[in-house]
C-alpha cells in the first residue's frame, strides 16, 4: 500500500513561490560546479542540485533548514524529506 504524508496532500504548482535561481542549483552557481537534476524547495525557493548530483545541494538544504517539501524543477514531482514519499502535484 502506498505510503500518505500530509506535507503533500493537495499540493498544486501555485503554493510553490518564484525559484530563487530558475536557471541553476545556488551553490553549485555560485561554485562554478556543475549539477544533473534540480530540486526547488516549497518553503523558501531555493534551488538545489538532486541527489544523483555530485554535491546535493537540495538534500542538504532539506537538512539545514527542516523544510520537508520540494519539486522537480521544471516539473511536477514532489518529495517529502520527513516522510521519505513522494507524489505528482495535482493540476491548477
């Protein structure tokens, strides 16, 4: 059976604010490092690099700042850290 987490549950694209940097992972930018995937955070908008990067910044995000939410960046994925689930957002 599928596991629920309450930190999803109705989740569409308009909860999650502007990217704070649309076009890359913030550190990995600010590093000159390069990233696969990125991951945007539902809390703040912070942009990160995923886990099949070398750095990943947005699970490191996740464990510096407790926010438990975050999406594919473009895309309409969504993980939660805390619960370890993730699900589709749900159309506008």
């Amino acid at each position: 059976m599928p596991r629920s987490c309450d930190h999803l549950e109705g989740l569409t694209p308009a909860v999650f604010p502007p990217p704070r940097t649309p076009d890359g992972c913030e550190e990995c930018l600010a590093a000159g490092t390069v990233w696969v995937a990125l991951r945007e955070c539902r809390a703040c908008g912070h942009v990160g690099c995923c886990d099949d990067s070398p750095h990943k910044h947005a699970t490191a995000h996740f464990r510096a700042t407790q926010h438990p939410v975050i999406r594919t960046l473009p895309g309409s994925y969504t993980w939660c850290y805390v619960h370890e689930v993730g699900s589709m957002l749900h159309p506008v």
